[in-house]
C-alpha cells in the first residue's frame, strides 16, 4: 500500500490568513533595493566582475569536485592567503557558502563531552549547527543575555566550553558584546566562535568586522568566520583561525569534505573584493554616513528607526500583516524592502529591515524618504 502523504494545505492557509506565508518574488525592475546585503556595491564593481570573468576562463564554471579530490584550485589557494591575510590569521579556509562554514566550524571543533553556548539570536545556520553537534553527544546551551552566560559557563567549568555568536545579530543590526564574550572564554577556558557575516566588509577603520571595531584582532580564543555573500559581493564562506584549527577543518569538517567546491570565478571575485577594500577603507566611513541618514530621517518621520552601529536599520511596525502592508505600499512607489515577520522576529516585533548599501545616490534617498511619508506610519 502507498502510504497516504502530508496534505500542507490547511498549514499554508493559516499561515497566509496570519500574514506569514512566504513566497518568492523577483525585484521588479527599476525598484530600490532596501533590502540587499551587497553592502558595498561590490556585486556590480568592475573590477570585481573582471577578476570574475578571468577566472571563469581559465578555470571553468564549475569547482569541479570536492577540494580533496581535484577541487583543489589555484583561485582557492589565493583567496584563502588573502583572507587570512585580511582577518589577521594564520590560515583560512574556504566554503561553498557562510552556511558550510558554521556547520563545519560548531560540529567539528566540539569534541562528544563538550559544551556549546549559543546565543538564541544567533543565525538559523548557527542554530541549526548546534543542534547537529546535540546529535554528537556535545552539550548545547542557549543564552539570550550575559548573566546567564555566566551562569551556564560556571556550572560546566569542568568541560572544554565553546561560545558561539554572531558578531552582528542581523535583524535588529545590533553588536554582540565581544570584549565581554572574550573575558568569559578567558576566564572559564573557552573559545569563542565569532560569525562575523554582516561585520566583515562594514565595520572597523579598515572594514576588517566586529574584531577591528571593538580593538582586539588576533585573539587565540577567537574562531573567526564569514561568509563572501554580503558586504564582499560574491558567493561562499570561510572560516580563518589558527593552521592547526584549519587542518582539523580539512580533516573532519563533513560539510567541506564531502561538498564539491565553491567555483574558481566567485573565489577570484571574492579576492579582488578584498583588495578593493583594503585599498579603499574610507567605503565604511561612506556607508555609515548613508546609514546614519536613513535612520535619523525616518526617526523625524515618526517611525520606530533604530540607527545601529552595523548598516541594517531595523523599522519596528508590530503586527505580521501591518509589516506587509507596508511593505506593498513602498514596492508601490518603487521601493523593494519586504517584511520580516515571525518566526524570524519574535510576535509584535514584525519590522521592515532596511540595509544601507552604497548603489544608494542622493537621488534614491529622498525617493526612499518621499515613499515612506506618503505611506501608514505606525503609531
């Protein structure tokens, strides 16, 4: 007999009659995009798309299999010296995308016995990552503010601990409390992964991230990872750390070893992205000044703005379907910025997320500004 499937139509119908069901669309053409994470217009810079083209000739669009069979090429090589370069490290190893790179960095590095610490409002992927360790036999423990930090740490000091945050929570656009975070990994002997996603590229005086801002880069506790999907341009993820963690890495990641690798055009893509920033560092200082406008105008217009020290600008509206309203309206008036609702924010806090990102003219912002007073403001 074949069994009977799941019919998901009840479940979708309550999902659209609260305001939560997801569909994909296309960015209408002409539209302002408020909503990229190409925070340094770097998707569409010439020379990274030059560096792309060179590379996609001589080496085929393809990686071709997994980087220890024969994926192994000379555009990962480059990029990974150039990543670690950049991040201060020994070495750096890279990933199809910032996804693998969580992934391989928690199930990993934690050893059966260990003890993994977790922000709740960590990435899905780092949330996803734990709960693969919790399936190895690793201990998993979810922390939403410090204190309990704390007290979770102390009463496993026994255990190797390991400490995993974002370093920018990516839908409020806020900080992790690194300094803090590393004063915890020292005193109770942890090591603190640090996905550093929407702070490479866009924090620091060099653009280097989270590490640069708060002033403690090449720290031995710190597992830097990243992803080359944001602020770089391009595609895939990295992490860059100590050579003994990334041979380990190469040896025991499953979802590097067994993945084909990521293609040779986004890695030379990536490494020119690179070079751009570390040649033009005043594009930080461009992209919080656009940042800082967006947020202070749309406070004067009486919308909850919260101006962050990252590029994502959070826009609080409350309700599911109050969010989406407003959201069409915008797109009305040529505005791309869809609504984040739950699960992905907690109920009553559904919000446009605005990103910062330098295509962003003048032009665009007074057009932004002009669609948002014409639109529902939320009291």
């Amino acid at each position: 007999m074949i069994p009977q499937m799941y019919d998901y139509a009840d479940q979708l119908y309550e999902r659209q009659q609260s305001g939560l069901l997801r569909k994909l669309r296309q960015l209408p053409h002409g539209a302002i995009d408020l909503a990229s994470n190409d925070y340094l217009h770097l998707a569409k810079n010439p020379e990274v798309i030059e560096a792309g083209i060179a590379a996609l000739k001589k080496f085929g669009a393809g990686g071709r299999a997994s980087r220890l069979v024969s994926g192994n090429l000379l555009p990962h090589q480059q990029l990974e010296s150039t990543i670690a370069q950049f991040k201060h490290t020994e070495a750096a190893l890279v990933f199809p995308s910032g996804y693998h790179a969580n992934l391989s960095a928690v199930t990993t590095l934690a050893q059966p016995g260990d003890f993994i610490f977790c922000d709740k409002r960590n990435h899905a992927s780092l949330i996803d990552a734990c709960r693969l360790a919790n399936a190895q036999n690793i201990a998993v423990r979810y922390f939403g503010d410090l204190k309990k930090l704390e007290s979770l740490l102390k009463s496993t000091f026994t255990q190797n601990c390991f400490i995993v945050s974002d370093g920018v929570f990516s839908m409020d656009g806020d900080l992790a409390d690194v300094p803090q975070l590393l004063n915890l990994a020292e005193e109770f002997n942890a090591l603190l992964l640090l996905d550093d996603a929407h702070g490479t590229g866009t924090l620091g005086a060099t653009g280097r991230g989270t590490t640069e801002h708060f002033g403690i880069e090449n720290h031995p506790r710190i597992i830097n990872i990243g992803t080359l999907s944001k602020a770089i341009g391009g595609q895939g993820g990295f992490v860059a750390a100590s050579q003994q963690i990334i041979d380990w890495l190469i040896n025991q990641a499953r979802p590097f070893i067994y993945t084909t690798a990521l293609n040779p055009a986004s890695c030379a893509a990536a490494q020119k992205a690179f070079e751009i920033i570390e040649r033009e560092p005043q594009l930080t200082g461009q992209l919080r000044a656009i940042a800082q406008q967006l947020a202070q105008s749309l406070q004067e217009l009486g919308y909850d703005a919260i101006l962050q020290p990252s590029p994502i600008i959070p826009v609080i509206i409350g309700e599911a379907q109050d969010a989406l309203n407003l959201s069409e309206q915008l797109l009305e008036r040529g505005i791309w910025c869809p609504a984040i609702r739950p699960p992905t924010v907690p109920a009553g806090k559904s919000r446009l997320r605005l990103t910062a990102n330098l295509s962003l003219t003048q032009g665009d912002i007074t057009k932004v500004l002009s669609a948002f007073k014409s639109t529902f403001r939320n009291s």
